[in-house]
C-alpha cells in the first residue's frame, strides 16, 4: 500500500469510527458496527454493512429504514480526506421507495453539489413545472433543490436530528448531545476548509478581531471552485 493511500485509510478509519459511534448514540436496534469500510479503487466508501439500510423504528416497530454512503478520497493537494460522494436517504419500509434523500457530488455535472431530493406529489409545482416545459413535471423528486453547496451542505448530523425530532422515530437517550458534539466537529471542520479556500478574507476577520496575521510569499489564492461553484 502507497503512504498516500495507508494515509487516506486512517483517516478514513476514524471516520468510519465516529459515524458508526454516532448512529449508535443516536438509533436504536441499529448492527453493531451500524457502518463498515469499502475500498474502491482510489477511495473509501462509508456505509451500512452489505450496502444495505439501517432499520428506524417508531414505538419499536420499523416504518422506514436510513441509507447512508459516503466516498472518501485524498483532496487535490493530497493532504486532507476529502468527500467524494455522499447520499442520506429516508426510504418507507412498507415498499422500499425513497422518501427524501439528500446527496453531494466533490464534482457535480450540471447539478448543485450538495441537493436535496423529495418524493411526492404537488399538484400547483406540477403545474408550474409542466407550464415551463419541465422533462418530468409529475416527477417532483426529479428536481435537485440546492441546499448550501460544498462547505454549507447537510451533515448526518442534521439528517438525524431531522428524522429523531420532526420524523419522531424512536431515539436512544441522549441523542441530542451525541448529535451535537458531531456537528461541533464537523463546522469545525469545514470552518477550516473554508479558511483554505478563502484565505485572505478570513485574514482579515482575524485581524478586525485583533489577531495579528502576517501573509505568506505567495499569498495563496482564494479557491474559486469553493466560492462559486452551485
């Protein structure tokens, strides 16, 4: 195995750590781990085991079911896991057919990067849609709704809470703060990438803050992907 690679995996493992630690803080009846690794090709996929779902109950009964896959790979620098790919979808157990599904594409086709996806009929927007000239006015899942782009998007962490708190499916207790302490950590994260991506500007909010910042030579350039991608 190449650094690069042995280097992915590990943060890849630690990944796939707190995610399955997280769901479990938050599910119940979920396998333990609720998550195992995959490698394809040059990246990792995150996911439930077999590629299956994760079961969610509502008074110990399951209704539904959780689909989450998440790709991981180096970034382009080659020193930070990046997201490839990710999808969260809420799937109705009575026939298996997709409720919701929020996903993200690291290189989006035609497409936000980071969308949402729902199911359903409507008939005013099937109106509308057909009025437009839409390909599938009927097919309201076909839209890709924008949902913040790459460093603003959904996290597990908000898809959780969303299904626990306005899905009401039956949670473990303390949920709430296991949910929290991940989203914590995922800002956090993504604080950092953007200060990547925007250097200069995050410069000078630290300096209006009072921090003293001195630019390296080069200053790096801001990412322009980051700032204007859809």
């Amino acid at each position: 195995m190449s650094e690069l690679s042995a280097e992915l995996e590990r943060h890849v493992a630690q990944y796939g750590w707190e995610t399955s630690e997280l769901l479990l803080a938050a599910l119940p009846g979920l396998p333990d781990p609720p998550v195992e690794i995959l490698r394809r090709e040059d990246r990792f996929v995150v996911g439930a085991p077999g590629q299956k779902t994760l079961p969610l109950y509502v008074a110990g009964e399951q209704l539904a079911s959780l689909k989450v896959s998440v790709a991981c790979r180096m970034d382009s620098v080659g020193r930070y896991m990046a997201v490839e790919e990710s999808a969260f979808a809420l799937l109705a157990a009575l026939d298996r057919t997709p409720v919701l599904r929020v996903h993200y594409y690291r290189s989006p086709r035609g497409k936000p990067s980071a969308h949402l996806h729902v199911h359903g009929h409507r008939g005013a927007l099937s109106h509308l849609l057909s009025r437009a000239g839409h390909d599938t006015p009927h097919d309201i899942s076909s839209l890709h709704i924008p949902v913040g782009g790459s460093r603003f998007r959904p996290c597990l962490e908000d898809f959780l809470q969303f299904l626990v708190q306005e899905c009401r499916f039956d949670s473990v207790p303390g949920w709430q703060q296991a949910v929290e302490d991940g989203r914590e950590r995922w800002r956090c994260l993504q604080v950092a990438a953007i200060v990547r991506d925007v250097p200069e500007e995050a410069a000078r909010v630290l300096r209006e803050l009072g921090y003293a910042v001195e630019p390296p030579d080069p200053v790096p350039a801001a990412s322009a992907k980051a700032l204007r991608t859809w």
